[in-house]
C-alpha cells in the first residue's frame, strides 16, 4: 500500500506519524511524508513581510520533514519525504493523486467550536475531496498498545461495500478486530413498548412488520459482511442499532473502544454529496480516529450524484 502522510510539525502530526506503527506494514509498503509550505494568507501580495513569511516556511520545512521520517525510521515500510508549496488541501490532494497513494493519513487537533473550523477546515477540506480513503487520526494518538479495534458502519449499500475492500486492503493486523455495526432507519423502531397498547391493531402489525423486516435485512447485511471481513480478520463481531446513524455510530464506537471507526465516503441510505452527511457528521465528532474510506481508482460507490 501507498500511503500519503501529511505533517505539518506539530504534535498532533508526529500521533499520526507514530500511529503507523500500529499498521502491519512490511517491505512492500510505501510511506512519503509530506510538508506543504502554506501560501502566505495575505491580500496584497507586494507586503514586505511575504518574502520573509515565505522563506521561514522554506527553513522550517526541512527540519518538520527529517523529525517527521525519523518517527518513521523503525516502520519495515519504504519510507520517502517530499516538500511542496501551496494551499495545504489542494496541495495535499494533488500530491495524493500525481503519486498514485492509496491512502492519505492526516493528524487532527481536535479542538472544539470555532478552534475546529479554523484548525479542522484543512482536514475536511482533504476528506471531501481527495480520490484515495482518508485516515484521520485524532488525538489521544499515544494508546499504543494492544490490538486495533475497528468498528465498520455499513448499510449494504455498494459504498459500503467499497469500504468493505478497503478494509481488506489496509495492512492492518491479523490480531485486529473487526465490528460490523448496521444501523435501522425505519420511523417506527425505536417506539417503546408503553405507547404500543394505545394503537390500533392495524398499526401494531404494520410497526411489527416494518421491525421485523428490518431485523432481518440487518441480520443478512451483517452476516454477509462478516463472511467476507473473516478472510482477513480473525476476530469479527456483528451489532445492529436503532436510531439517527451518525450518532448510533458514535455510540457504538465509545460502546466498543474502537481506535477506528471505518465508514464509506457516501451512503448509510441516501446520502448524497462529496462527503455524506453521516461521514461529515462522525469525522467530525468522533473522539476516535475515522477512516473514510474510497476506491480512488474506480467510480465512487456507483454514484451519479
């Protein structure tokens, strides 16, 4: 695998850099870590300070890049380094594509309100746009021990079936476990029971119907997904919740301590736009690291939208 690791420098690039370990890479695996000098965010272009703004990033840089692959020196992956100028995510969206990766992996600050619009807006921005799956690895990065727990949303759709082969293409460790979580939409599913006895019987067997229903489909969609996911992966468990998905996901990941919750870039039924709202919605209130996942090399989950 190809993968792409933006640094920046600061702490929360090194967790990214650092949470590679926990990969099992080998010699066939390749890691180029990049740094983007960011253009100068000034108007007016003939200010005495974009020369000496611009040439500080040019000393910087060097050093960000040689701490960056030092982290990286222990990995038995082929390790490279490349340094570029520009907007950070359209610079690291177009050196994701002219290099053939597979996978981009960014750090994130995790900071809160209007801290995560400024500070977050590149990884987003990254995410939404980028060809390649996306590996956002939230802070705290530094629980290093023990196997990766992944939780993987999928609905059955063709999207989720596009994370599905991610999943098998990511070098993760035969150790790593695997919980595959559907989420129910159905209206009606999450009536409490107190409130059944006030319907008429007609309502109670179409709520039963629409419960059942989707049960079963849940039930297939999962046990479908774990044949497949148990090629790879020893440990493979199944969960069905009710509910909103973003926050059922949400849930299930705090529920299950996963490190990764793995989803596809579009889909949970629906979701239309670059980004779906569900993976917008997870990539941005997840404590634990999100991998959006996408076939960059192929049409994004049969999608026309």
């Amino acid at each position: 695998m190809k993968i792409l690791l933006a640094t920046d420098g600061s702490k929360y690039s090194d967790g990214a850099a650092r949470f590679l370990a926990r990969f099992n890479l080998s010699q066939a695996d390749e890691i180029t870590a990049l740094h983007v000098i960011p253009g100068v965010p000034f108007p007016h272009s003939a200010s005495p300070y974009v020369k000496a703004l611009m040439q500080l990033g040019e000393e910087l840089a060097p050093m960000i890049i040689d701490e960056t692959a030092g982290l990286l020196k222990d990995l038995r992956a082929k390790v490279s380094t490349a340094v570029t100028t520009g907007h950070p995510a359209d610079a690291i969206v177009a050196v994701g594509k002219q290099s053939g990766s597979d996978l981009i992996v960014m750090g994130n600050r995790g900071m809160k309100a209007i801290g995560s619009f400024l500070l977050g807006s590149v990884t987003r921005a990254v995410a939404i746009s980028a060809a390649q799956s996306v590996l956002v690895v939230k802070p705290p990065q530094g629980k290093q021990g023990g196997p990766l727990k992944v939780l993987f949303a999928t609905d059955g759709s063709a999207c989720a079936g596009e994370a599905e082969n991610v999943l098998s293409l990511v070098p993760f460790h035969s150790e790593t476990s695997v919980t595959a979580v559907y989420v129910s939409l159905s209206a009606y599913m999450d009536i409490p029971d107190r409130f059944c006895p006030g319907m008429d019987d007609r309502m109670k067997k179409i709520v039963a119907g629409m419960r059942l229903s989707e049960t079963e489909h849940a039930e297939k969609v999962l046990e479908q997904a774990r044949t497949r996911l148990q090629k790879k992966f020893r440990d493979v468990a199944t969960l069905i919740r009710n509910g909103d998905p973003s926050e059922q996901i949400l849930e299930a990941a705090q529920d299950t301590g996963a490190d990764i919750i793995a989803l596809g870039s579009r889909g949970i039924r629906g979701v239309s736009g670059m980004l779906g709202s569900v993976a917008r919605n997870v990539l941005g209130h997840a404590d634990c690291s999100v991998l959006v996942c996408r076939r960059g090399k192929e049409k994004a989950c049969g999608s026309t939208d």
